[in-house]
C-alpha cells in the first residue's frame, strides 16, 4: 500500500445566509464538515437547479456551487482494515 496521500475533487454548495446544503431533504448547515458533497460540479448544479428550498430562497443570487478537495490517507485506511480484523 502506498503512503502517498490520494486526491480527488469534489463540490459544495454554499447558500449566503444559510450555510451547506446539508442533505437531500435541502437543510442546511453553517459548518463545512456537515455538508454534501457531490463528485462533479454538473451533479452539484443540477441539483441545486432541482432543489425546492433554494427555489424559495432565490437560488441565482444566493447560492454557490463551490470546488473542494477530498484527500485520503492510506495509512488511517491501512488501520481501518487491521482493526476489523
């Protein structure tokens, strides 16, 4: 197994005066950590676009599809697995 940290992009979207889009349902969360996360920014967008909560808020001028980076450390997955064992 590698050592070497693997990365991946992902996206956020950011609600001004909200927070996160925290789920399906459309709640939402000031905390970053809470947030869903989608693996392309169209998936994050259509589903911005479909979401009810952001129709009723106004999505265009409030709402931000935002990239970020998941990282994944070998070594806590090495763990993990030993640990289960």
């Amino acid at each position: 197994m590698s050592d070497k940290l693997i990365t991946r992009p992902a996206y956020v979207i950011y609600v001004r005066g909200k927070g996160y889009i925290k789920n399906k349902a459309g709640e939402f969360h000031k905390d970053f950590e809470q947030a869903r996360l989608f693996a392309t920014e169209k998936s994050a967008q259509e589903s911005a676009t479909a979401s009810k909560q952001l129709k009723k808020i106004g999505r265009d001028d409030n709402s931000y599809v935002i990239p970020v980076e998941m990282t994944l450390d070998p070594r806590k997955l090495f763990k993990t697995l030993l640990r289960d064992e």
